[in-house]
C-alpha cells in the first residue's frame, strides 16, 4: 500500500470512492461540494496496485489550523489501516508548516447512526476529541460535530 498526494484529477479519485460510500456519502448535492472542493485542496490518497482505493482532502484554515475535509475508504479496504495511513501522513503534512490543531466534521450522535458511530470510534481512536455539536450547520436533520486533535503533542 502506497500513499502518495495526488496532484491531477484529484475530483475523479474523490468521485470514485465517495459514490460507492452512499451510506456516509448519499446526500448527492452534500456529496457533489465535497468532489468539487477536494480539486483545490491538497488531496492524499492509498493506492493498491495503483488504483486508489482511499482517500483524505485537507483544508487549510488558518497559520494554526486545518481540517480533514473529506475522507473515503472503499468499503472492501476498510478495518485494514488505511484510514490511519492517510491521517498519519496527513498529519506529517500539516506538522511540517506548523498547523498545531487538526479538525473534522462528521455527523453528530444526537442523530442515531451506526455508520457514523463507526465513524465518531474512529476518529477517538486516533486522537481525536469533540470540540462542539453544531446542531444548524447542515440543517436541524444532520447535526454536526466538530472534532479536534492537537497535532505535535
């Protein structure tokens, strides 16, 4: 397993592995921002005989910020280290320019969802604390939830 920062068709890779994620990804304009974004952003992804198969996007906030914008493991990849591959390198990234906090978002427990609670396990596994539920952000159907992890300590 290679991962490497993708720096063409970064919206193709995204498109790939997010689509075939309706169960995290499904709400299709939700899912078409995030596609159209991640072509700005700085883009890692894990290639299995070259082929991506995972990916994260990272955005940048401020000198001392950045968040995980987007992140997709094909469901066949998943439970085998590839999310914690990419965060890793992901978090060398922003180390190196200085970023002492990293963020995401993700879907809040107030809305009962065994996917995203998969998701909430693992990104506390890795680190990762709630910063704040923002209960309007993507509307009073998805609350969203703000996790942060301190990068370097």
């Amino acid at each position: 397993m290679d991962i490497i920062e993708i720096t063409e068709n970064k919206s193709d890779v995204c498109r790939a592995i997010l689509e075939a994620l309706p169960e995290w990804f499904g709400i299709e304009e939700a899912r078409e921002r995030y596609i159209a974004v991640a072509q700005d952003l700085p883009v890692f992804a894990c290639l299995v005989e070259d082929v991506p198969v995972a990916f994260l996007a990272l955005k940048y906030h401020t000198p001392f910020a950045a968040e995980i914008h987007s992140m997709g493991v094909l469901p066949r990849w998943h439970r085998r280290g590839l999310g914690r591959g990419l965060l890793r390198r992901a978090e060398q990234q922003v180390a190196a320019q200085g970023i002492r906090f990293l963020t995401v978002k993700t879907l809040s427990s107030s809305h009962p969802d065994e996917n995203y609670e998969a998701t909430r396990r693992f990104y506390r596994a890795v680190g990762f604390v709630d910063l704040e539920e923002l209960p309007d952000l993507w509307g009073a159907e998805n609350p969203c939830l703000t996790m942060i992890k301190v990068i370097g300590d």
